[in-house]
C-alpha cells in the first residue's frame, strides 16, 4: 500500500477491487445530470425510476455513491442505498428496513410498531424475529406498505425518498426479472398515486433487461434502461494523472494512452492497471518501463479474480471457440469464420448465443462477434487455458 518516494511515504490512490469509492471520480457528467432531473421530477410530482446496467467494473456502484454524496445536505431529499446481497425477493423486505432505518435514523419510536403491525411477517434485524409464517398480503402491497410508513417518518413539506438499489441481479431468480420488476413496479406505482415522491434507481449487471424479450413489456415500463459505458481518453486521463500527481507521482503520457488503450475505459480495469504502475514507480514517475514490468500482475490478479472464473464456466464447445478467437490476430469473426475455424458440422448459432449471455463474446453486428475485452483477450492468449484440454 504505502511506497517510498523522496524519503516520503505516499499513499497507492489507486483501487485493486471494485466497490471502493475512488480517490478521484472522473466523468459521469451525463449520467448524473440524468439521476438529477429525475430527481427533480419526482419531486416536482412525477416520479421517474431508472436502472442504469453495465458490466463487471463499469462503475456502477460508484455511480450511486456519488448520486448519494451528493444529495446529502440537501433539504428534504432522503437517499438510502440498499447493496443487494445474494438471495430470494423476500429479503429485500428486511434489507430496506434496515438499511431506511439506519440512513434515516428512524430506528426509534414507534417505527418498529408500524413496521410489525403491517400484516407482513418478516424476520427483524436489531431483536426482532416475527414468526415467518407465509406472507398474507401479495409481495407488492408488502412493499408498498414498508415504504409507506418509512416515507410517513420523512420530515418536511415534500419530502423525496430516493431508493438506490446496487445489484438488482442478485435478487432476480432465473428468469423471474419480469416478476421482480413488475413487483417493484406495482409498488412504486401506487406510491407515487398517493402522491409520495417515491424514486428509485437501480443498478443491474449488462443482462438485466435481456431475459425481457420485448423492452416495452408493461412489467418495465416505469423503468428507464440506462447503459453505463466506458469512460473517455480524457476522463481516464484525469483519473490516472490527477491522484498520482497529488502523491507526488508522474505518470508519462505513453502510459496512461496504453493504460486507457488495455482498459478500454472500462473503470476497474484502469484501476487496477494504475495500481500496480504507481506500485513500480521510480523517482516519482511512471514510464513505459514501469507498466511493462508492472502488467503481468495486474493480468495475473484479473486472471485470478475474473477471467479464470469466466472460463471455467464456459463449456467445451465454448472453450474451443474461446480459443478460435484468441489466437486469432482479428478482433471481430464472422459467423462463417468460426463455423469454418472449428471445421464445425453443425451451426454455431447456439454456442455464440449462450456466449453472448454470459458476457464472454460480444455481438458486434449480425453474424460479427468479438471476445468481450481486450484484457480478456490477453488473459487468453497468454494463460491458453483451452491447451489444457488439447483442443486449440
Ligand atoms: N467515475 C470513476 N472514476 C474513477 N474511478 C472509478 C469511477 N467509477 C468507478 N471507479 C473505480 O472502478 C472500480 C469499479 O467501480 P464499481 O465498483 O463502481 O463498479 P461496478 O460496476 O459496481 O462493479 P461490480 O460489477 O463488481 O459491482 C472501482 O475500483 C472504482 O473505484
Ligand atoms: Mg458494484
């Protein structure tokens, strides 16, 4: 964490692992311009909800850290941000209760009264076990009722409640996004009818809206999809040299242009290619010799803690295809390239679909597919994961 430099210590500004605010938050003008006139419609009276989805590392949960940041201080505007943890629809239940009471210091009083005479039997954290007999009211009116009586204890004249809900995915079972969204959306429906500023942002992995076949399917339609992309050359510029300089550290120009080239703009990645350069730094700077030495270890923490877990996952076929495209010097196939590659007998269309859902390849255009990162790319290329069973 800490190195020498000038016989000073200084501190790495940059981030290993994603979830961690950053030293220095660059970009995200567009998207929180967008949280902010929602946020200024609901409380005008319309309320408006968005789900704003990307990638492993794309900055999502960073994102509503900052949109929280923000609104705090603010007059009558109450943000609670739920992490989502891995499990069923009805713990949602307990962690909004929780998280509300906590953020809202309402933990007092009569809250818990309301909260156990609703007619919803949920397990209370803080002493509280309600015998978890099977709900009598619909998952809806359940969470309409919960958020009703968190938003009765908001204080002002217009109060707004902005839910902020990191990873929506986690509570989805297979293929029951349809039903969870539309839970939610019966909810906040009746809320904002009876005239509560209810907002709700959510935060979703890249495939959250891709088990909907028909995006206007009425189970979504008071959600705003919203993809978060990669960050520009000139954000990822700022936020590479501006927390190295303020540790007394230069990254040369060459290194963050290859750093923003290998990262794609994708935040996590440029963290974690800026960490382990900073680490490397010699007489406060960072030239290219530095992040050559220092690549292989940010490969080999990637290689650990994602692309060898996305490769496992993957079966045979897809392996063989996997390793098609890697050692392939082209960055984007053909259907036909890889049919004709593999020397396949039957058409590949299953595989690549399969594919395309677990973000291992993406879909460039009809028929045109391509690995899902350059880094993955390399992690392929240089691990060769597909020899191990003789296949590539
Ligand atoms: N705007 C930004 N400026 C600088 N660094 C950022 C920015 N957004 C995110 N990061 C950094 O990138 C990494 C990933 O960010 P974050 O955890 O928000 O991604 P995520 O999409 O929530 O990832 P996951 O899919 O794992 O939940 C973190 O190290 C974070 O500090
Ligand atoms: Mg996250």
């Amino acid at each position: 964490m800490f190195t020498m430099e000038h016989g000073v210590f200084s501190m790495n500004p940059f981030r290993k692992r994603t979830g961690i605010f950053p030293s220095y938050f660059t970009g995200r003008d567009d998207e929180l311009n967008e949280l902010r006139e929602i946020y200024e419609s609901t409380q005008a009276g319309a309320a408006g909800h968005i789900i704003i989805y990307g990638p492993k590392g794309i900055g999502k949960t960073c994102l509503l850290i900052k949109f929280e940041e923000e609104l705090k201080g603010v007059d009558e505007v109450y943000p609670v941000r739920i992490p989502l943890i891995e499990g069923d629809f009805d713990e949602i239940y307990t962690l909004i209760i929780d998280k509300a009471a906590e953020t809202l210091k309402i933990g007092e009083g009569n809250f818990w009264d309301d909260i156990t005479s609703l007619g919803v039997n949920i397990p209370l954290a803080g002493g509280f076990t309600v015998s978890r007999k099977r709900p009598t009211t619909s998952p809806s009116v359940a969470l309409e009722r919960i958020l009703k009586s968190i938003y009765n204890k908001l204080t002002g004249e217009n109060p707004v409640l902005i839910l902020l809900f990191d990873d929506l995915q986690r509570i989805i079972p297979n293929k029951g996004t349809n039903k969870v969204l539309n839970i939610l959306q019966n909810a906040l429906v009746e809320l904002n009818l009876k005239g509560m500023n209810v907002m709700f942002v959510a935060t979703g992995a890249h495939d959250i809206f891709s088990q909907i076949q028909d995006h206007l399917d009425s189970a979504v339609r008071i959600f705003e999809p919203y993809e978060l992309k990669p960050l520009s050359k000139n954000e990822v510029n700022d936020a590479i040299f501006i927390p190295a300089d303020n540790e007394g550290v230069k990254f040369a120009e060459e290194v963050i242009d290859s750093i923003y080239k290998m990262s794609e703009g994708i935040p996590y990645y440029m963290q974690v290619l800026a960490y382990n350069c900073f680490a490397e730094a010699v007489d406060g700077k960072v030239g290219v010799n530095e992040l050559k030495k220092s690549f292989p270890r940010s490969l080999d923490l990637l290689a650990q803690r994602e692309f060898r877990g996305m490769y496992e996952k993957s079966t045979n076929e897809e392996r063989n295809i996997l390793g098609l495209m890697a050692e392939n010097p082209k960055e984007i196939l053909s259907y036909k390239e890889i049919k004709e590659g593999l020397k396949l007998k039957s058409e590949p269309s299953f595989w690549l679909r399969a594919m395309v859902n677990k973000n291992l390849i993406i879909k460039k255009s009809r028929g045109k597919y391509c690995l899902r990162d350059r880094l993955f790319k390399e992690y392929l290329r240089t691990f060769k994961p597909y020899r191990e069973n003789g296949t590539y």
